[in-house]
C-alpha cells in the first residue's frame, strides 16, 4: 500500500511536469541538506549501568522550483553509529530490568535493530500545489504539528506518508487538514503502517490498565488501524491572542481533542505571556485488537490493544510568564486526572504540554500535576550574538509504581532539572550550530529498592543524567 501511495505521487509530477518546461523547473531548484553529528552519555547511578554512544549521518535534499503551482522534492536521510557500546562501562547489580540495553543512548542506532550499525531512508518524496494561500502535499514529507512532529533527541526524524492541506484564505484563520497512512519513526530504516509504527521506537510497552493482573502490552505489531485524520483550526483575530483547537482521529484506536489559547503581550521592554490547554482522549474501535479488548477482562496476561474499552483521559495545563529585553521567566503546570491514563504512541512526536521538558514524557500517566519553571536568556544584548540558553526545573507528581491503572510504565515520581545552551555560528562557520543538553532526573517517590529486584523502577528512568552533545550544519 505504501509503495502504491508513493509512486502516484511521482506519477502524478511526472504528468503535471510534462506539458511545460520541466528542465527549467530542475535548473531552478534547490538542493540543501545537514551534517550531523550526535555524541550522548547515558549516566545511571553508580550502581547500575551507564552508557555512551555517538553518531554521525544528516540528510541530502532537493526541491524543484514552482511550475504553475507545483513542486516536488525528495530527501535521503542517513545515519552512522560510531561506537557500538550501548551496554556498559561497569558491572551492572541487580537491575531486575530484563533489557540490558540503554534507553537512551540506544537511539542513536536503529531502534527496531541495536545491531543494525546504519540507517538509510527516503524520509520525504512529495507533490506540492499552492494556490493563493493554500498549500497541499502528498507523498512522505516531514510534518510539525503538536503531537505528530519530527522530534529532535535522534539521529534521523519522525517522517510521515500521506496527504496535508494548510490553508489561510480567510482572515484571521488558518486551517490544516490532512491524512496519515504510514510513519517512518525516528532512526529506523523501514516505512510502518500506523498500527505497525508503534512500538517500533524502542520503547517499552508498558502495563495494562489491570493492577490485579499486571498484565503487559503487547500491541507491539499487533495494533490495527487505517490511518490517522487530522483537523485544526487557528484563529488570530483578537489582538496578542492565538487560539486553536486540533483534533486526531486515530482509526481504531482512538480521538484526541486538543485546545490551545496564548496571549503574549510587549510593552517597551517588557513582555508577559499566558496560555491555556486543554486534552480530552478516548478509545474508539476497538483499541486496536479486538482479540483481548472486551468490557472488563479479567484474565488478561498480555494486551494486544493500545488503549482498553472504555479508557479515557483529561489534561488541564496554564502557565504565565514575565520577561525584560533578552530574558524570560516561565511558570506552567498540568494536571491529569484520575479519569485515566493519557495514551499517545511515543514514535509519533513528543507533547505539547506546556511541563514537557526534553528527555521524558508525560505519555502512559494519568491522575498526575506537574508544575515547571523555564529561565530563556538571549546573550545578544552583552555582545554574545548567536548564544542563547534555557534552563528548567520541574516537579511530577505520579501515583504510585505499582498502581498500572494510572502509571503505565512504573515511573515514580521525580524531580528533573534541564540544561539546554545553544550557539550559532557565524562568519565562515555560518550554518554550524551548536546544542548542548543535560538532563538530570531523580525520584522523588517510593521505589521499592528493598525487594528482590531493587532498580525495577528507578534503571534507565530516574536517578541518572543524560548528557548530549549536538553539531548540526545546515547547508
């Protein structure tokens, strides 16, 4: 199907090409790409494993120039794993964690295959149409939108096949429409399906919603389902004010509603700031899978669906923030209820909740607060033009590890503070850019260190930092 899908759209530039000069729309086009480089150190506590890797690789793209309307464009995307230590630089004691790989530092490999040293990818071959203020695309593109978006934190991108319409024809609106069939998940080497996409990041799958049986999900390769839709209105009419309101419907899985209101006003050297969010998410179909998916079940060893009958969740989130000249101060926070857990398949795009901080999600967690304060500082006024840093401090506060019914994944609750400076070269070394991310985590709850498997629930997720080196040059 997939295949099929691309190769219409080639099809379909072949013929619009044909009636015209198609040589000057290839003279006139634009070749751009990006050298990448990624050096990460996954440090555990001292008693359990750490882990360090580093990658090399970026991205080869060109795009025609506009022929009545139309453009097509394709990019490779490749990556190269420089160190195969993904396990360990000491003894490990005790973990209790069945997987002995990093969490982390594992993605800078393919996900889907640690041994696999390369990855290579046609991430993006489409169609492009704009007319007046409306632009659409079909073939495999790379798309931002709040909860499917390339991510940052690997190698290579999230990438997605399908079809997207943006459109600004009426004032002060501004409308997204579009349909997902296939997902490329960032750093593997193979286009999936969207229910074949899940659990192909590497991520663990978690616990079921049933805390008498603790029963695991394996909707790994078992999940069905047609596509996404998505939908998305904005609305800029009211002076400093954005609101918009998205929605993705998952076939089979589930709908996701999403609202977001933002004030940002400047008075001289002043600034201020406010927003408001708003989640509601729940099954549709049948989760997935309707093997194991009924009202109920009590004797479920292992979940092939991604989401029960009946689950459901909210999400509240706000925040306000004060900055002068160069400088901003943030503070957010975000409450999910007890009502259940918030599911979104982590291959797909990290969150937009306004606690989310780099390195870890909110996904897989209901009856949850978070409250995060951000520090941004441009360095541009004191003669550092191109220096820039944001650092944050967040509390999350998460029912208990052993309660599956609200915590998917055994995380307790911590604590992390983030580090994140950035550099922008200029001169000669115009396009290099420079990133550097810490990311401390430390449990704030009840571990259960005095059972027989001791880290089960702080390895590879709390207590540790994460170091990230990142160079990027855009050419």
């Amino acid at each position: 199907m997939n295949k099929n899908f691309l190769l219409l759209s080639f099809v379909a530039a072949s013929s619009l090409f044909a009636a015209s000069d198609l040589s000057s729309a290839f003279k006139e086009g634009k070749a751009s790409g990006q050298i990448r480089y990624y050096l990460m150190d996954e440090d555990n506590r001292n008693d359990t494993k750490d882990y360090f890797g580093a990658a090399i690789g970026g991205k080869l793209k060109y795009e025609t120039a506009s022929l009545y309307g139309f453009k097509a464009g394709a990019a490779f995307y490749h990556s190269e794993f420089l160190n195969r230590n993904i396990s360990t630089t000491s003894t490990q004691s005790g973990t209790g964690n069945p997987s002995k790989n990093s969490r982390y530092v594992a993605g800078l490999v393919d996900s889907t295959d640690l041994n696999n040293r390369d990855v290579t990818l046609l991430g993006e071959a489409y169609v492009e149409y704009q007319l007046s203020k409306t632009k659409a695309t079909v073939g495999r593109m790379k798309l931002n939108t709040p909860f499917i978006n390339p991510q940052d934190g690997r190698m290579i991108p999230t990438l997605v096949q399908g079809a997207w319409i943006d459109t600004k024809e009426l004032k002060d609106f501004a409308v997204n429409l579009g349909f997902i069939n296939a997902f490329a998940v960032r750093n593997t080497s193979e286009w999936k399906s969207v229910g074949n996409s899940i659990g192909q990041g590497g991520y663990d799958m978690g616990l079921t919603p049933i805390s008498a049986t603790q029963a695991y999900n394996y909707n790994n390769g078992n999940t069905s389902s047609d596509g996404i839709y998505i939908a998305s209105l904005a609305y800029s009419g009211l002076k400093d004010t954005k609101l918009e309101v998205w929605d993705y419907y998952v076939d089979n899985l589930f709908n996701l509603a999403y609202f977001e209101g933002n004030y940002n006003k400047k008075i001289g050297n002043f600034k201020v700031l406010a927003g408001a969010q708003y989640i509601s998410e729940g099954e549709i179909g049948d989760g997935g899978n309707a093997e194991d998916n009924v009202a109920n079940p009590t004797n479920l060893q292992k979940s092939k669906s991604l989401m029960l009958k009946g689950e459901r969740s909210e999400s509240y989130g706000a925040k306000v923030g004060f900055g002068y000249q160069d400088s901003l101060l943030t503070l957010a926070a975000t409450k999910t209820t007890n009502r259940g857990r918030f599911i979104f398949p982590r291959e797909w795009g990290k969150e937009p909740f306004f606690t989310f901080q780099k390195r870890e999600r909110t996904e897989g967690s209901g009856g949850t607060t978070a409250w995060l304060a951000t520090y941004d500082q441009d360095f541009k006024s004191i003669g550092l033009d191109g220096l820039s840093a944001t650092v944050g401090y967040g509390r999350y506060y998460k029912p208990d590890v052993t309660n599956a019914v609200l915590n998917k994944y055994g995380m307790p609750g911590y604590a992390q503070f983030n580090v994140d400076v950035f550099y922008k070269f200029k001169g000669v070394l115009k396009g290099l850019e420079l990133e550097y991310l810490m990311a401390r985590k430390y449990a704030t709850a009840e571990t259960y260190e005095k059972g027989a498997n001791p880290y089960n629930y702080t390895f590879k997720k709390v207590d540790m930092a994460i170091h990230n080196l990142i160079l990027n040059y855009n050419f």
